[in-house]
C-alpha cells in the first residue's frame, strides 16, 4: 500500500501500536519512502510466524486435512488496527477495483479511506470473505 502525508516515525508508531495485539508478531516487509519530501511511503506487511497472531490464511482449502494454508502475509485484521493507528492526515492509496468472476471492475460502494471495508476474495463456487481468511 502507498501511505501519503505522513512520517516514518509515525508509521513505526502504528506498527508499534499494532504489535500491541498481535504479540509482536507483525513486522514490516516493505517499508521504502517514495519521494525526496520524505512524507510518501511504499509499505506492505506480513508477520514474523505464520502459525501466530495475524497471519493470512488462503481463501480456499488447500490442505488435505481440511484446513486452510497459511502465510507469512498480515491478515485483513491487522491492515485495519494499522490503519487506525495511523496520524489522521494521513492517506491511504488502495484499489478501486475488485475482481470478480475472473475480471476487473471498478468498484461502486468502495471507500478506499475505509481500511475495514470487507470483500469477497474467495470464488462464486467457495465465498470467502478478507475477514474469514485468519484466525483472528
């Protein structure tokens, strides 16, 4: 994601804030500044233990035993307690479209300043939505 109007300090805050309640398992992946200004950032996510505290699952059952894979990537849960945790000014840059059906539309009701928007990233035959896909 691309984080505008806002300091690294203030982004290492959310993180650290974050942690708070994903046991400390949620670090950066990225986090490069975009712009000689200093306040424009490339950041992006994941955890430390894919078996702990905010860790991505898939959208389907990949496993044999029935259960869902998991991931190094942070979970929907803690994208939305980062960005609570983010100064005010600051904006957040997401995609407005939405993939379903096997294409691209723009979406209509999505506020991309509202990080707990939810949505299906499952498929039409086994709908899964971004807040299922954890064990949060």
């Amino acid at each position: 994601m691309i984080i505008s109007k806002t300091s690294r300090e203030a982004i290492e805050r959310a993180l650290k804030l974050t942690n708070i309640e994903f046991s400390g398992n949620v670090v950066f992946h990225t986090l490069e500044s975009k712009n000689a200004k200093g306040d424009r950032f490339s950041v992006c996510l994941k955890v430390v233990e894919s078996s702990g505290p905010g860790a991505k699952c898939s959208a389907s059952m990949t496993r044999a035993d029935g259960e869902y894979r998991r991931s190094a990537w942070a979970c929907w849960h803690v994208h939305g307690t980062f960005h609570d945790y983010l100064n005010p000014e600051a904006v957040i840059h997401q995609s407005q479209m939405v993939h379903v059906a096997g294409a691209w539309f723009k979406a209509k009701n999505k506020n991309p300043l509202d990080p707990w928007l939810d949505w299906n990233v499952g498929s039409i035959f086994s709908p899964r939505n971004a807040s299922q896909c954890c064990d949060c």
